[in-house]
C-alpha cells in the first residue's frame, strides 16, 4: 500500500496513471514534432557555412 492509500494494481491506481500517461505521450509527440522545425540562428549559420557572406547591417 503507497502512503496515499492506493493498493499496488489497483483500478485506482491505474486510472490515477492516466493523466501521468496522457502528458507524457503528448509532450514527447510535441518535442518530437518541435524538433523538426529549423531554427533561424541555425539557418542562418548553415547559409554562412555554405559560402554565403553573412549580412552585415552595421557596415554600410
């Protein structure tokens, strides 16, 4: 028995589980989606990587 009073196994356990479950499914499908959006500092290093002059506004 947990502190709280739920029985290992128990059908209270399992529906406490859900939301625990619930979260973590949605906030790996939303890293895993998020993470294949390009970033601007990244795109903008990769341009410069590629022979690119890199913008200079202060110079003009």
């Amino acid at each position: 028995m947990y502190a709280s009073g739920l029985v290992a196994g128990s059908a209270a356990q399992a529906l406490a589980t859900i939301p625990e479950f619930l979260w973590e499914l949605s906030l790996g499908i939303y890293l895993v989606a998020k993470g294949f959006r390009p970033s601007p500092i990244l795109a903008e290093a990769g341009s410069r990587s590629r022979g690119q002059p890199a913008s200079t506004d202060a110079a003009t």
